[in-house]
C-alpha cells in the first residue's frame, strides 16, 4: 500500500500543499510540527530535511522538498483529480512553465523588492527584475479565469494560495479577483478551516 508522509506546520507555505491534498482528495497521513517551538529545526526532522523547511512529502520512503517539486509531483501522482495536464496535452507546457516561473522569477523577485535591494543589470539576472515579473503575471491573470484558461489546476492552488498572503503586492484586480475565485472552491476553504484548527492545537500558533 502506498504510503503519503506530509510533514506540515500550520500557517506557513506547506498550507498551500494541505489545500492541494484536499483538492486531490488524497490520503495522507499528517506530521504536524509547530515552527514557533522550533520543532522543525529539531535534529529528527533534520534528519529528513536537513534545511528544515516545510512543506515536504515522503511517498514510499522517496522524499519531495521544494514548494514547486512538491506541487508537480502530487498532482501526477493523483491523475483522476484532473489538476495535471498529462503528457502530450497541448497545456502540459504551459502548466510546466507556470510552475518554473513561480519558483525561479516570482519568488526572487518578490524578496528583491520586499527587501529593497538595489536594481540590478536586467541582462545578468536569470528574471530581469520585479516589474518584468509582475507585469508577466498580471497579463497572465487577466486572461482568466485560471492561469490555464478556463481549466483549473495544480497551478491555481500554488498561485492563488501564495498570492492570498502576499498583501505587500501592489493592488490589482486581475489578482484581487482570481485569490477571491481560489479561495472560494470548497476545497480551499476546507483546508483553511482544517489548518486553522490544527493551529489551534498549537497555542503559541493561533
């Protein structure tokens, strides 16, 4: 029997991966550390991820670290959910390079101009800079209702629940709307109402 380890700590980026679970209707078995107390920096789960971050799925003793990887690989895993387009559909390149440019443009630049960092020389950097990236997304988002169109994906999930906490972002409807349409799957909402119950578990978390 296959076994699915989802190591977890209530309101951090591994959130985003309990919503795909739930989207995914997959089974799971949950191990729930509380990131306030340090428990992920705790030799036992450095011994699993030695960067000490979550989220991170073990599935038959394989383990998948980094947001974008983990993200890939669940939705391929569960094909009947439908949240991967398969090789060899016309979307499958689109989805790969929408997942890339989440982990290698938006992220970077989303901590360069959090932090301020002075510009740098477009032509040696891998994304061009900040405004390159949004104004890339942005266009994207407006062709709605999903990053695919009209098909919603593993994609949606990684952007729409990441784009939901990321209130320093400059004030646009194309992503006002599409968080808004995220958020209101069922799915969603019953992944937020789980984590927000197992923050509860965790007093110092709530």
């Amino acid at each position: 029997m296959d076994q699915l380890i989802f190591h977890h700590c209530p309101n951090t980026r591994s959130t985003g991966v309990l919503a795909l679970l739930e989207e995914l209707q997959a089974p799971y078995e949950l191990h729930l550390m509380n990131m306030k107390r340090g428990e992920n920096r705790e030799p036992a789960y450095l011994a699993i991820n030695p960067m000490g971050k979550v989220p991170a799925v073990e599935h038959n003793g394989a383990l998948v670290t980094e947001q974008v990887a983990i993200y890939l690989y669940l939705a391929d895993l569960f094909p009947a959910a439908r949240l991967a387009p398969p090789i060899g559909d016309p979307l499958r390149g689109p989805y790969l390079r929408w997942m890339a440019f989440y982990g290698s443009c938006f992220e970077p630049a989303l901590i360069d101009n959090w932090m301020q960092r002075a510009a740098v020389d477009k032509t040696m950097n891998g994304y061009g800079d900040f405004d390159d990236v949004f104004n890339t997304l942005v266009a994207q988002l407006a062709r709605g209702p999903w990053m695919l169109g009209d098909q919603f994906t593993a994609l949606d999930v990684l952007w729409g629940t990441s784009l939901a906490w990321m209130t320093k972002l400059p004030k646009r409807d194309e992503i006002l709307d599409y968080v808004a349409r995220v958020k209101a799957r069922p799915a969603i909402q019953a992944a937020q109402r789980k984590d927000q119950e197992l923050a509860a578990t965790q007093p110092d978390q709530a």
